[in-house]
C-alpha cells in the first residue's frame, strides 16, 4: 500500500513526468493507491489561493476522487504526540502537518511515497523516495 504525500501529488497535478510514470508504476504493480486528509487539506488549499482558483480546486478534487483519503483519527493523533516529543527531545522538529501525515501512515501500515527527507527522522515509518 502506498500513501502519496503532499509533494508528489502536486508533481502530478504539474505534470511532472517522473511523478506521472512513478504513479503509472505503482498502478500498473496494483498498489492500493492511498492518501491522507492532511495532504488533501494542503492541496485544497493551495488550489483555491492560486490565480486560477476555480480551475484548480476542480483539478485537485478530481484528483482526490480517484484515491482513498486517509482520515486522522485519536490513535494517530496519539502517534503524532509521541513522534513530535520524540523529535523535539532531539532538536529534529519538522513540520506539524507532515508528523500528522506520518502518524497516519504508521498506523495504517502504509509506506509513504515523499521525497521530502524529514521524513526520515521519523521512527518506525516506512518512506520511499520517487525520484
């Protein structure tokens, strides 16, 4: 099972050619394709502040029709306490929405396709890198 983060779904809204044939792969292996409510957020609402709102916000919701949206739910809110603790014990914060991102995919046992390398800091998550 795959998870996309944030930033390659962004890729393939782009058209990215690596995003699209990383997706293309994954399809074509019969991965469950899978994201979260958290990346969904950021892509909404990245869509509906840009220039061409209307056109966006159709291309992302079109695009999150097609996957399973991951919702967040109080066992991974209770992860994404411990890993933030974890990480700020040890000066290594990141984000706060992608410690959500990865809360949800620990406790869904799925493997986060990111290339963001913060992820990496992260305990017990499985990341795999699409570039």
């Amino acid at each position: 099972m795959a998870c996309l983060d944030t930033d390659i779904l962004v890729s393939l809204i782009k058209g990215d050619p690596k995003a699209v044939s990383f997706i293309d792969t994954l399809e074509r292996k019969g991965e469950e394709i899978r994201s979260t409510v958290i990346t969904a957020y950021e892509l909404l609402k990245g869509a509906v502040i840009s220039v061409k709102s209307d056109a966006n916000v159709r291309l992302v919701k079109d695009l999150l029709s097609n996957i399973a949206i991951l919702e967040l739910d109080s066992p991974s809110v209770e992860l994404a306490s411990t890993i933030y603790q974890k990480l700020r014990r040890k000066g290594e914060m990141i984000g706060e929405f992608d410690i959500l991102i990865a809360a949800i995919s620990i406790k869904r046992g799925e493997e986060l396709i990111s290339n963001n390398k913060d992820f990496f800091k992260i305990e017990d998550l499985k990341v795999r890198l699409w570039r």
